[in-house]
C-alpha cells in the first residue's frame, strides 16, 4: 500500500468517527488525507464505497495479523482454538474505532459484523487460521472449526453472557473443551487388540 493509500484510509477511519459512515463526503476524505479528489477517485474509482471497502479490508488483515501473533506456537489444538477466541475477544473490546461505530453507526457497523460482513470476516479467518488448525486436523474440520469460531466470537462479542467469558482464558477454555472439541476432535484409532474374533 502506497503511503497515499495509507493516508486516504487513515482519514476515512477519522472522518467515519467525526461525522458517522452515511455523512461521510469523498471531500471529506481528500480534504482530511491531504489529497485533491482526482487522486482519491484515481485510486479508488467508485469513490466513497470504494474506500470503505478497501478500509474494512485493511481493518480484518490487521486484525488476524495480530491474532495470528498472538496464537502462533500454540502445543496443541484446545491452545490454539482457547488462544484464538481469547486474543479475539479481546481485540475486539479494545478496538476503539469499532467502539464508537457502534456507537454513532449502529446499524451499518452491525451489519459488517453479521449479515453483511461475516462472509467476508469468515473469508479471512480461514486464510489466516486454517493453516495451524491444519496440523491438527483434516482440511474439511479445520474449515469448519474456523467457521464456527469466528460465529462464535462475534456473537459472544455483540451479545455477551452471564455465563460464558470468551475473553477470559478459564471460561474460555472450559467452553472449547466442552462444546467444541468434542466434536471436531480426529475419531480415535481403534485399538488392535480389539479386533478379531474371540476363539
């Protein structure tokens, strides 16, 4: 990404918090990234939607970088799944532009979120996580696994409970040693005194 670029995202980020998405001009952004409209619409054609697009798209690869960070080496698949959840969950309430796009945006930040945004979050999920779930199971249950744990995430995140701390190592780990691995663990290998007739 050419410093421009950055520049022209960085100031969608802050124009997107000072005025709220729907009232957000391209005049706006060039204005605040320091760039004429010409050169927003030249690396951007489309203009505004464009930019929101190439912005949220920014916002999820810095998001499983971190999170990739953060749970890379983990000595087992229950530590990769616990640190995966916990480091998200986290990032998550901590995101303060996410915080206030809530806040002054509910309804479209919501959107990106459910509906509108979790094929693409989950997209990205994979491309970044399924190559460490990898080592512990077989390609369909890695896709899978991701999947469900990006669903999860994001609905512990916008409706939290009483219950369950996805953000909380314990809580989390009771939760993905008790829901999730027993159903994505790899069946056992019957044992082979087991097998054949009894004379």
């Amino acid at each position: 990404m050419s410093p421009a670029e950055t520049r022209i995202l960085d100031a969608t980020k802050i124009c997107c918090e000072r005025h709220g998405i729907a009232k957000v001009s391209v005049d706006d952004i060039a204005a605040e990234a320091g760039v004429s409209r010409a050169t927003l619409y030249r690396m951007y054609p489309g203009g505004k939607d464009v930019v929101f697009d190439a912005l949220r798209v920014r916002e999820l690869e810095e998001f499983f970088a971190h999170l990739k960070l953060a749970v890379i080496g983990s000595a087992s698949l229950e530590d990769l799944l616990v640190g995966t959840v916990v480091a998200a969950t986290n990032e998550l309430r901590s995101d303060q532009h996410l915080a206030i796009m809530l806040m002054s945006e509910p309804g479209e930040t919501l959107a990106q979120l459910t509906v509108g945004g979790v094929p693409r979050i989950i997209r990205m999920a994979t491309l970044f996580l399924s190559p460490m779930v990898d080592h512990y199971l077989d390609r369909p249950r890695a896709l899978r696994v991701v999947d469900v744990l990006a669903r999860l995430v994001i609905s512990y995140f916008l409706a939290p409970s009483d219950d369950i701390d996805l953000g909380d190592e314990d809580s989390a780990r009771f939760f993905i040693r008790t829901h999730v691995l027993p159903t994505f663990q790899p069946a056992s290998t019957p044992s082979s005194t087991t097998t054949g007739a009894t004379p």
